[in-house]
C-alpha cells in the first residue's frame, strides 16, 4: 500500500548544528562559548566565569614579585633578565656586607627593603613585558 502525495515525509537535510556563541570580554571578538579562550587575544573563559589568564607555561610577575622580595634580583632571574638579576644581586650583597660592617643594621636593613621593594616592582614589570 502507498501513501498519497499528501503524506509522504518531508526530505530530510542535513542537521543544523549552531554552536552558541559569545563576545570577547577583553576584545569583543566573538566565539564559541565550549573554547577556553579567545582566539584573538587570549582571555581565558573557566567555568563560565572569564578571567583574565596566560598560556601554560607562561610566568606569573606575582612569582617574580615574591621571589624579588625574597632576595633583590631573584625575581630578574625567574624572569628571564639575567642581567638585571645579576647586577641587584650583586648590590643586595654588597648591601649586606656594608650593613652587616660600615652602616650598622638599621640603614642596612632599610636600604636592603627599598631595594627589594623597587626589584620586585621591577620584575614583575619584567615578566609582563615578555
């Protein structure tokens, strides 16, 4: 038995699959919502919640930061800037050897906290820079 003109079934294409979408935070761009991050800039969205973020593997200047704090010039090294890290080392050590001899502990250590205060500003500067 067939069916009439009348009830025979639609012709089936092919499914139409949308992926939802979203605008960039950071840029605007927009993209699919499943990505983790923005193909343009790179503002990482994690569970729904955007924040600003870095690639894997990528330095954080909190680290260069706290690590300057630590002893002046640490921080330059975490970072990459060899240089730097060497020279506020090598001034850090110095500090602590006049404190410790010629300058007394009070200035040696006030001296030693400015230069690991402007290091620490410094490197995470450092790290955002690269």
């Amino acid at each position: 038995m067939t069916l009439p003109d009348s009830f025979a079934p639609p012709t089936a294409g092919a499914p139409v699959v949308t992926v939802p979408t979203a605008p960039c935070d950071a840029c605007g761009q927009v993209f699919g919502l499943r990505a983790a991050d923005c193909p343009r800039c790179g503002f990482l969205r994690t569970g729904g919640s955007p924040r600003l973020g870095r690639p894997a593997g990528s330095k954080s200047p909190r680290t260069a930061m706290w690590l300057s704090l630590g002893w002046p010039g640490a921080g330059h090294f975490y970072a990459g800037d060899n240089e730097k890290g060497a020279i506020f080392s090598g001034v850090s050590a110095l500090g602590f050897l006049l404190s410790v001899t010629v300058i007394g502990p009070v200035l040696g250590v006030l001296a030693w906290l400015g230069l690991a205060l402007y290091t620490a500003i410094d490197a995470g500067r450092a790290v955002d820079a690269r």
